[in-house]
C-alpha cells in the first residue's frame, strides 16, 4: 500500500536527504520519495502498524504530521536532521 504524510519543517534537500535515509532504514518500507515543495513523504508499506512506525520517525526526526504540535524542540531536531543530511555523502 502507499500512503503520504504531510509533515512540518522540511526546508530543503539536505531534510530530504536524512528523511529518505532513515525512513528507508524502517522495516516494510519502500520507495521513499520527499516532496521538499509541498513537504509530502510518500511511502510503500506492508501493514498499517509500518505506517505508524514512519509517522514516529518522523516526529523523532523533528518532522512532525502536520496534524501533531510542532514544539520548538522538534524544529531544532530538523535544524540537526536538517544539517545531517546536508553533510552525507
């Protein structure tokens, strides 16, 4: 199944970057794909638990749903992912 989550924070392609690593890394998950201009991360999952699974490592990362509070501790958290992924190679 694919699903996309509109999520808060993502600026540019160094959010992307990380974004797309680490919701890779999440078992059942495929073909990530990171829309920086309208801030969709869309994914392939096997079972609605997977999808739940992306939507807290997002929030982790610092990219909240856009239906979750986006604190000022999770703009931060971007501010690093963001860094991150802009420094990978």
């Amino acid at each position: 199944m694919k699903t996309t989550i509109i999520v808060q924070n993502l600026k540019c392609g160094g959010c992307a970057k990380t974004i797309t690593s680490k919701i890779s890394e999440v078992e059942n998950i495929s073909d990530v794909l990171v829309d920086v201009e309208s801030s969709k991360v869309s994914f392939e999952y096997q079972d609605s638990n997977d999808a739940i699974k992306v939507k807290d490592k997002l929030k982790n990362l610092g990219y909240p749903s856009i239906d979750s509070k986006n604190s000022m501790a999770a703009k931060a958290i971007s501010l690093v992912s963001c860094a991150t992924g802009k420094m990978s190679k």
